[in-house]
C-alpha cells in the first residue's frame, strides 16, 4: 500500500509518502485560508516518487484551519439558543482570571454576541426533572426566531440537558425545518457535561468553526478528486486519533488542535521502539513551538483546557503551544529588555535571511549569524539564505540598541527564546507532579533539533532523541493513528452508592453506540478495541481527575477499592498529597472506540558500524559567548549509520533540519536511525 500525509503548519507544509519500503519527503511553503499547498505538495511528493496521485491508498490530514478561524476570529456567524435566564452565560463566563491583581484586565468576547442568542421558556432541575417543560409551540416560536437571524450555524445549550436530551432534540427538529443545510450542535452531543458556562462555550465553539471545516473538507475533497485522488481521506483529531471527514463534521470542535497532534502520536510510538518511558515532544516550526508529555509511553490527554482564554472542555492531547518558532521576531522593549516573539514574521516575508523583505532579526536570522544555519545549504540548498541580511537585522535592531557584539546579541536572542520554551516544558512536567529529570526530550519540526541540546542541558534532562526526518516527523505520526470516537455521559454517585448494574449497563450504552460509529466507518469487528474511564472527584471537590476503568461485564470486574486507590495514586502525584479516607465520587463516564487502519512502515538504516564517522567539513560556530567562533565539525545525516558516534560540539545537516551538538554532550545512532545525544550532568 501507498499511505500519504500532509501536515499544514503555519510556514510550510510538510508531505510523507510512504510506498512499500521508499519513503519521499517535501516541504512547500503554506498557504493560508486554502488547501492549494497541500495539492501542490502531493503533486511534487507523487512526481518525485514516478507515482500518479491517483496511486494513493490512504491519505491522512493534519490542518490548523480550525484554531486559525477561532484565534483571528474569522469564524461562522452563530445563533444560540439558551434557557429563559441564561442569555449572558457566554458574557458573564467564569471568576477565573488569567491575572489575578491586574486591574485593566478585559475578557475575551465571546464567539455568539448577546443579540444573537436566544432565550427558551423551559427548565429541567438538577436531576433531570421538568420544571418547566418545553412545548412544541416554544420550540416553533424559538426556531423562527433563530431563523431571522438567518445564521451559518446554530448552537444549542439548554440547563441540565446532560440529564435529558429531548428539550434539545425538539429544537434541533423545529431547526432543520426551517433551515435546511444548516449545521446545528446540540450541548448534549458535543459535551453533556455539568457546569454550565464550559458546556455553553464548547457548544458554541464547535459551531463557530464548525462551517470554516467544513468548508476546508468539502473543498479540499473536491479538489482532490480533481487531481485524480480517489484514496480514503482521513482526518487527525485533537485527541491524537483520526477521523473520517463525516466523523469531523459532527463535533469540528474535536478538532481544533488538529496540527499539533501528529508529532505526539509519533513520539509515543519511538518511545516504544527505544524502550523510553517518559519523553517531552518539542516540535518547533516557523511560528510557534509545540509541547507535550509521553508518560509510561503514553501521550497525557487533559479533558479540557483553555485556547485564548476561553474553555474548550473535550478530550485533547495535553499540548502547550507558545509563539517561539524561527520566525519569531526579536525586539528591544521600552525597558531595554530583549524579547522574543509572540510576533512572527511567518511565511511572508519570512526572516530577514530569506531576502523577501523582512528586515526584524528572528530566531532563524540570529542562528544564521551564528554560524549554526550554512545559508547555502538550507531546505538541501533549494532556498539559499542571505548572510549579509541576517547580519543587517541582529545588529541594527539588537546589537546596536543593547550595545553588544553581533555574536552576543544572536546568543541572546537564543536564550530568550529558549527560557519561554523551557517554561513551557516545566508547566507541562513540574506542575504536573513530573520529575523532568527522568524524561528525554524528542526534537523535531524544522527547529527543534537546532535548540533542543540547549534547552536539555538547561533543564538537566537525561537526553535528546532526534528522528531521521525531524521537519516531517508530525506529518510521520499522522500516518500511525487510529480511527477513534469518544462518547462521555454524566453519572454523579458516591463510591459507597455505586450499583455495578447500573454502572456496567451505562458503559455498555455507551460502547454500543461508539460501536456503531466504527460499523459506519467500514472498521472491520476485529479491528475495533475501547477503553473506559471516569471522572471522579472526592465529594466536596472541584476538579475532576480521569482514571482508567476495567472493561464493563466480566465477572469481578468492578473492584470499588482498587479503583479508589488509583484515583489516590493520581491525586497524590497531581496534588502532592491525598486522603484515603475521604468518600470518592463518581461525575463522568467516558468510552473511547478506536479503529485499527493500515499501517505504513519505515525502514531501520543501514547498522553494523562502530565509530565516528568523517565529517563532511568542518565550519566557524558559536555555540558559546566564553569560546566564541571556533571550528566545528559538519556531519551529513546521509552519512550517518546505526552505531555510528559523535562527540560535541557538532553540526549535523539534512535537508529539512539541522542537528546541533554542545561541548560535553555525546551523540549515538540507533537501529532506526534516531539520534540520541547524551546531556552532560
């Protein structure tokens, strides 16, 4: 079989094509709002492999469409419907404040403006019972309303519809009667949940970008088609599984951290390979720079979070993203101080260093400047860089400011961008109860090889793994995800009131509809596999932790203590502290379905050596403001096999990256081609 990924970032967009044994790479500039790069780069990627697009058997699909909708704003024109009463949930939001003594602080706005909601007469109480009970002449008159307002997507959020679903449903039907072909998002569906505001925001999230990926689908499908690929489109999820592009129209909100993902899944998969348990994913591009946590080598996943200040409440991998990528512009403050981004010079015009205009030093210029990029050899040579342009920008608009050499101030626009990136690796370790200590950090994307032997020293961490293809590696993880559905239903009880009937019946509920999901898919009944869980609580207390549940309906399977005690286990290590002797809760019950899809597999190199290899040159580097400029060995990754060694400081250059050694560290290439370079203590 023949497996093709695309994964769409900010600056380019990266292709895999993998056919039996052959594995061909591209990188083409993205292109924003549009799938034209992806087409391109399946067309050059198939070219060059003497294949014809039509030759694809499956294509999977990484994209930002939905977060860049979402974060600039430029998503769906929303109507909501609420209960009588709650018409400002989205307004009044939540007390938690990103800044708690700031007193100019203003909150984001919301996705659906007060004049575009509205207010239905009904009420459930906190158990589900009618209140007052929704008649089919409120749902009529509360459809014409929406209708007026003649909306691209409508969401729906009525109180305590988690418990009852048929108030929403009535609407629903009143809705698409009324507007045909207008996608409509029940709470109920998207995230039957309490808490009312996380619930009404996801809600109306999943219908503001709900059309821009649809959109983005549909024509990309067409467009597809028209260039001969007939091959199964699959698309990747937040949550780190892949969807079929119906899959995705049901909750786009699910995929809303879409491009990120890819490199995740990959990270698990080496940390498998290598035997390494714990790992920090850090993928790093042109615009920003991604986190995440492999853990007992498997990806954290977080039941929600916040993306630009406001919650998102489903299943997603637990990534932190921040605006460090190469093309993070540097700039002296009013202060004095030198800063790094959140502003970036993208794709266009780029780094002073690609000669289309920029002028402002980035973090791409300033390692130009150091030496550690060779401008002639950048994305194999295809795109030469321009020293002289690098040099002008470092220097006007940060050395001559801050008074320092030209090499200083590249060095420290280095180590400002690697402190936010450090930070972002200790809120994802040290404040999760993690020892960093214990982790390796795998490097990827176009930049992460370069400043990841930095940041791994820095935070004393036991090594550094890098891929073969760093720049295309979270195109790489698209290819070994699973097709995957999540389904969730609140179930408030204490431990001491659990009913094993009534728990197992509520699992199975859940898992035969999930089951259904994966017929629709085409996933064969062997190839389907479901994990259980729950989010449970110590009665009293505010968040939740997800623990893992044994499969429902074997005898003996629910073991009430055991599974108090690895919700324990997981407060101790989340909190610092538990007591056993505090009644537990039960609030959520989850099932996750996957469908297991081929496989496309990469070959190891070539091994059997021992050694160092010959460098292929050596060059002038500053890797250090004490030892300045010197003279470092350059090592092509082509001619590097399994066994081979490599003492710091180094250069390894690829095409799509380039590898950096500091004084001290140590470098190995294993069987499957992964360098693992040794942090000195």
């Amino acid at each position: 079989m023949r497996y093709l990924s695309a994964d769409v970032g900010g600056t380019f967009t990266d292709l895999v094509l993998i056919d039996s044994d052959r594995v061909h790479l591209d990188k083409v500039a993205s292109t924003p709002g549009s799938a034209d790069a992806v087409l391109e780069g399946i067309r050059r990627v198939t070219d060059s492999a003497g294949l014809k697009p039509s030759d694809i058997d499956l294509f999977v699909h990484g994209f930002t469409v939905g977060t860049n909708a979402f974060l600039t704003r430029n998503g769906a024109k929303v109507a909501m419907v609420v209960s009588d009463g709650f018409r400002d949930v989205l307004e009044i939001g939540d007390q938690l404040r990103p800044h708690l003594y700031r007193l100019t602080q203003t909150k984001p706005l919301p996705v659906v403006p007060r004049s575009r909601v509205v207010e239905a007469e009904e009420r459930l109480d906190a158990f589900g019972n009618p209140v007052t009970a929704l008649s089919e002449d409120e749902a009529r008159r509360v459809a014409g309303e929406i209708a007026a307002l003649e909306p691209e997507a409508v969401a729906v959020c009525l109180a305590f519809s988690y418990l009852d679903a048929g108030p929403e449903e009535m609407i629903e039907r009143h809705l698409a009667d009324l507007l045909p072909g207008v996608p409509i998002y029940l709470s109920s569906r998207v995230n039957p949940q309490i808490e009312e505001y996380p619930r009404a925001n996801t809600t109306a999230v999943a219908g503001y970008v709900g059309p821009v990926v649809d959109r983005y689908v549909a024509t990309l499908d067409q467009a597809l088609a028209g260039d001969g690929v007939t091959a199964p489109l699959r698309l990747m999820r937040s949550d780190g599984g892949v969807a079929t592009p119906e899959g995705a129209r049901q909750n786009p909100a699910a995929m809303l951290l879409s491009g990120p993902a890819g490199g995740v899944i990959a990270g698990a998969a080496m940390a498998g390979e290598l035997g390494v348990a714990n790992l920090v994913t850090f993928d790093m591009g042109g615009t920003s720079a991604d986190f995440s946590v492999v853990a007992d080598g498997e990806p954290r996943m977080v039941m929600g979070r916040e993306i630009d200040g406001q919650p998102l409440r489903l299943p997603t991998l637990d990534i932190e993203t921040i605006s460090a990528g190469g093309g993070s512009i540097a700039h002296v403050d009013l202060g004095g101080g030198l800063r790094v981004g959140p502003q970036s010079a993208g794709a266009d015009p780029g780094p002073a260093c690609y000669g289309q205009g920029g002028s402002d030093a980035t973090v791409t210029d300033a390692a130009v400047v150091l030496g550690i990029l060779d401008p002639g050899e950048f994305l194999g040579g295809e795109m030469a860089l321009d020293a002289d342009l690098a040099r002008r920008a470092v220097g006007e608009t940060i050395a001559e400011p801050l008074g320092l050499s030209l090499e200083e101030a590249a060095l420290g626009i280095v180590r400002v961008a690697n402190a936010g990136m450090i930070q972002a690796i200790r809120k994802l370790s040290v404040e999760r109860g993690l020892d960093i200590r214990d982790f390796a950090l795998l490097a990827f994307g176009g930049a992460g090889p370069i400043y990841a032997p930095f940041m791994a020293r820095d935070l004393g961490m036991a090594e550094v793994l890098v891929p073969t293809s760093p720049g295309v590696y979270a195109a790489q993880g698209l290819l070994m995800s699973d097709i995957r559905h999540a389904r969730q239903a609140a179930w408030q009880r204490r431990f001491s009131k659990v009913d094993e009937n009534e728990l197992t019946e509520r699992l199975l509920a859940l898992k035969n509809d999930l089951d259904g999901a994966l017929a629709r898919d085409g996933i064969g009944e062997d190839d389907r596999y479901f994990r259980f869980a729950a989010d449970m609580r110590c009665v009293g207390q505010f968040h939740e932790l997800l623990v893992p549940l044994p499969e429902p309906g074997a005898t003996g399977w629910w073991q009430a203590d055991d599974i108090a005690a690895a919700f324990h286990r997981q407060h101790e290590r989340a909190y610092g502290h538990t007591d056993e002797t505090v009644p537990v809760e039960f609030v959520n019950l989850r099932v996750d379905a996957f469908g297991r899809t081929p496989k496309a597999a990469l070959a190891e190199t070539d091994g059997g050596v021992s050694g160092k290899p010959a460098p292929a040159a050596d060059r002038q580097v500053c890797l250090d403001a004490a030892k300045g400029f010197e003279d470092v060995p350059v090592y092509r990754r082509g001619d590097l096999k399994a066994g081979h060694g490599i003492d710091g400081p180094a250069v390894i250059i690829q095409r799509d990256t380039t590898t950096v050694l500091l004084h001290g560290q140590s470098a190995t290439v294993a069987p499957t081609g992964v360098i693992r370079i040794k942090v000195a203590s």
